[in-house]
C-alpha cells in the first residue's frame, strides 16, 4: 500500500506538468492557426478589461448615478411589492426611462460586497469594453481581421468613448447595446430572407436592451428596415412581385425579435407596458424637454432648447479624433467608387451604406427637428461606435490601396496610421482620467476648446480638488491646531459626489444660508463656474497644461478681521 501511495505521489506531478504541457501546446496550435490581427484584438480587449479593473477607481460619481441607481431601487421596489409599490411612477421624469442598467447594479450590489458606485462604474466599463468587442466583430464581418483590429484600437483610443465607459452608466450601456444589436442587423441582413434563428434571438434580446435604457433603441427598427431595402435583390424585368415578397418575408421573419425586444423593455421600464404608445409619447416628451441647462458652442453660451441645429454635428467632429474622422472618409469613398468586383465587394458597400445610415440618419434627425441639446454628444455616443467601424474599414482599405504601390509606400502608411494612433493613446494618459474632455485639432484641443466649449460638465476632477484641499489643511498650522474647526465648502457639482469622497470630517458640503459665505470653494471652469465665487486660488486641477477646476479659500473674504490675526 505504501509503495502504490508514493507511485501515485511521485506520478501526480508529472501529470500535472503533462496537462500543462498539453494544454501549453493546444494554445500555441490555436494562436498559430489564427490570424495574427484576430489574436492581437483579442489581447488588446483582454488588455482593456485589466487596466479598467485597475483604474475605475480614478473616476467620480457623475451627476447622474445617484438619481439613477434611487431608480433602479423603485423599479425593484415595483416588482417586490407585486406592482403595489408605484413610486417610480412619480419619481421627477425618469419614467420616461428604462431602468435596465439600475436594476442589474442595484440587484448586484445585494450580492457583490463592493460600494455600489464601485460597482456601478466596473459595470459600466465592463459593457463598455463590450462595445469595442461588438465593434471590432461588426468590422471583422465586413472587412476581416486587420480591420477589426483597427477598429478596435481607434475606438478605445476615441476620448469620447473611453472617457465615458467608466461612469456614464446610461449612455455607455445604451451604446454598447446598440452597437450589439446593429452587429446582429448586419449579420441578418446578409442572410435575409431567411437569417438564423439565433440571430433573430440576439437582435431581439440587444434591441430590448437598448430600449430599456432609451427610448431612441426605437432607432434599431428603422436601421433593420434599411437594411431590408438595402439588400433588396436587384431590380430586373418580372421580379417586382419577387421583391415585394422578399420584403414582406423579411419583415416577416423579423417580427419575433421586435416582440422579444418589447418583453425585455417592458421588464425594464414598467411605464412603456401601462399604454400601447407610451414609448412613442416618451419619445415626443424627450425632443420637448425644457431644463434650465445651459451649454456653449465656440464660445457662445446657449439654453438646451435654443443650441443650433448643427450643434451635435459639431460636437462630433470636434471630439472625435482627425485619424477616425479621415478613415470614416476613406471608406465612404470606398464605397461609392465603381466597383467591378462581383459578390463580396458588393456586399461590402451595402455593409457601408448601412453604417453610414446608422451615423448620419440620427445626426441629420437631431438637426433637422431641433431638437434639444447639452453637454456636447453625450448624447449621442451610439454614434461613435458605427463612425469607428468606418475608420477601421476605410484604413485598411487603404493600406490595401497602398500595398499596391509598393513596399515603401505601404510601410509609410502602415507608419502614418500607427503613429496617430499611439498620438491619441498618449494623449489619453496624459488626460486621464478625464479622457473625455479630449478635443482634436479643429479647435486647437483641450487648450483651444477651453472656456470656448463643454468640458468637465460633471466635475470629475471633483476628487482630484477635493484631495488637494484637504492636503492643503492638513499642512497649515491651523489645520493640525484646530481639528474641530468645521469649514464650509461651495462647490460648483453635485453633493453627493462630493460626500463619497471626502475623508476630512472639518469639511463640509456648503451649509450657509448663502453661498457668498462658503469658507472654501471648488469649481471646473466648464462654463466659467470657477467666476462664480472669489477668494484666493491654493490649488488647480490641470491637464496637457490647461486648468480644468480651481481650489479657492475664501476665508479672507468672509472673516477678514479674524484671518487678520492670524
């Protein structure tokens, strides 16, 4: 017995490094049967999740999450009570909204034990690392590997986008099921008139998704009617009656995955389910919203409802880096070239023309109509995602064009392309976390588009001015000799954020009767609010050498005599 107990003790190990050996083995086969473009866009996703696990914790509370995850608690609420509980009903406006992210956070946070804004924020970015995925598979299906390689790594280096996937947690999950449920359009429209079932499944699963957050999902039902039209068989003598059946099987076929998406968004926003049309009537509500916001565009400050009609569209070329901007281009020219290639090119236009369609149709809605608008293309960030497939198609068909001219001519544009793009990824660390205030050339960037544009319209350097104030207490002599001198603290954001963060208990959020008699004050300079309040600056938050907020003590101002003797 003994000596079978020891032959197994000595085999074990050798099993072991045996499996390890296979298994090292099976995964070098699979890399080397892969290309190598797929396998890199599958490290630079596993790369993004690592580093957002690693850094969401840069990132404040946005104005918005507290509201929203009070929301997703009634919606529970509702659901717990038996529909009894009908708070969310009358909870200000944001019945107009689906919950769907709310719910997922706040049903979480019951089972992970991590702050629920901590949660939030993995959640988000985790869903927002989701859409480059979609993304880059949309561009895959379309133009192969090396494009969706590219498109991958244009959209993570996209401020727009990259900045936002850690706390804009109702546009970021919004777009990411978009850019989902567009994936899914494309690959049904390839297959039409008769797709496979699963992918009827996923569209109408993504299609709920994004209606349960926003009511714009509603745009996923016209894209997937373009892209019925789209790829309507060619016009030929005696077969009108075959493309009137071609479309009404297609409509056909797609109708289980609008009925999907309708359980899914009634699970998700309970006031859609009360009337047939309150969807369409939260629509109307929403291109008729009237809140004492303001905003600026090239420096002329506007309300919500009176920007101009081009303001999104602008907003959009101006955040958006040149290099995705310049690819968008290539690929349109692309596809409206005269093409002699048969079959897969002239798919491949159809794919365009139908990304095309899913960028503009929204922009040119959004002009068009008037509607209001605020904080740049907030939004509209299920924008990007299609505009950075199109980049990521058009540069490789460039590279394409290029390789034909030669080996030096394709390695200098091969240079060209890497260079912009580690040219954005360096401009995102030197910006984080605020990646999102990142603005391209047109405007001079971040210094050109200060004070002339939006900036940091939730505060997110909050923490960052937060933490410089409570160091300056702590090195003032006052601060070590008074601990129990309590202090009050304007600042130009929202309470909450603030209360996550402090640590100091001398600070607190403004209690005066009035704000002129604030000790200390915090502001961003987005839309000047750092004008608001005097008092002398011991501190600023900075960025590729602008200041984004400024630290003031005041206490000269409202107790002179007393800072006096000091």
């Amino acid at each position: 017995m003994d000596e079978i107990i020891e032959t197994k003790v000595t085999a074990a190990p050798l099993l072991d490094r045996k499996d390890k050996t296979l298994s090292w083995k099976t995964a070098t086969r699979w890399i080397s049967r892969s290309d190598i473009h797929d396998v890199a866009t599958i490290v630079l996703i596993a790369g993004l999740v690592a580093l957002a696990l690693g850094t969401f914790r840069d990132y404040a509370i946005s104005n918005d999450e507290a509201i929203q995850h009070h929301y997703g608690e009634l919606i529970v609420a509702y659901y717990a009570s038996g529909f009894k509980d009908q708070g969310l009903f009358s909870f200000d406006n944001l019945y107009l909204y689906g919950g769907l992210f709310d719910v997922v956070a706040v049903v979480l946070s019951h089972l992970v034990p991590i702050d629920p804004y901590d949660l939030r924020h993995v959640l988000c970015v985790l869903i927002g690392v989701g859409g480059i995925g979609a993304a880059a598979a949309t561009a895959r299906l379309i133009a192969g590997p090396r494009a969706a390689l590219i498109t991958a790594i244009t959209l993570s280096t996209c401020g727009a986008w990259y900045g936002p996937m850690f706390n804009h947690t109702k546009d970021i999950p919004f777009a990411a099921a978009m850019m989902g449920a567009s994936f899914f359009v494309i690959r049904i429209a390839r297959s039409l008139p008769s797709p496979r079932a699963l992918d009827i499944a996923a569209l109408g699963l993504l299609t709920g998704a994004a209606l349960g957050i926003r009511v714009l999902g509603l745009l996923l039902i016209i894209y997937a009617g373009m892209a019925i039209m789209l790829y309507l068989p060619g016009a030929q003598p005696g077969r009108s009656r075959t493309g009137w059946r071609f479309v009404t099987w297609s409509s056909f076929r797609l109708l289980p995955a609008l009925l999907l998406a309708y359980v899914v968004m009634i699970l998700a926003w309970p006031w859609a389910g009360l009337a047939p049309f309150n969807p369409i009537r939260g629509l109307v509500e929403f291109s008729e919203f009237q809140y004492p916001i303001r905003t600026v565009l090239a420096g002329q400050v506007y309300d919500m409802a009176n920007v101009p009609r081009l303001y999104v569209p602008i907003y959009m070329l101006v955040r958006t880096p040149l290099l995705t901007l310049f690819g968008a281009a290539f690929a349109i020219l692309f596809a409206i070239l005269p093409v002699t290639a048969p079959g897969a090119r002239r798919r491949h236009r159809k794919d365009i023309a139908l990304l095309f369609l899913m960028v503009t149709f929204p922009l040119a809605c959004q002009a068009a109509l008037h509607g209001p608008a605020f904080t740049g293309l907030r939004h509209f960030l299920f924008v990007i995602p299609p505009l950075a497939i199109l980049a990521g198609i058009g540069l490789d068909s460039a590279l394409i064009a290029l390789a034909k001219r030669g080996r030096l001519v394709s390695n200098s544009g091969f240079a060209v392309v890497s260079a912009c793009l580690i040219w954005n990824a360096v401009t995102l660390v030197r910006l984080h976390p605020y990646e999102y205030l990142f603005y391209n050339s047109i405007v001079g960037g971040l210094e050109g588009a200060s004070r002339r544009y939006d900036l940091d319209y939730w505060f997110g350097s909050m923490p960052e001015a937060l933490g410089q104030l409570e160091n300056f207490l702590r090195a003032t002599p006052e601060g070590a000799s008074r601990p129990w001198r309590i202090y009050s603290v304007a600042v130009c954001g929202e309470r909450h954020s603030f209360e996550k963060t402090v640590t100091l208990p001398q600070l607190h959020w403004d209690f005066r009767s009035t704000w002129e008699q604030s000790d200390f004050f915090l502001a961003p300079t987005h839309m000047n609010c750092d004008a608001d309040l005097d008092g002398k600056v011991i501190g600023t938050v900075e960025r590729l050498g602008v200041t984004i907020a400024y630290i003031k003590d005041r206490r000269a101002l409202i107790r002179p005599s007393e800072t006096a003797t000091r």
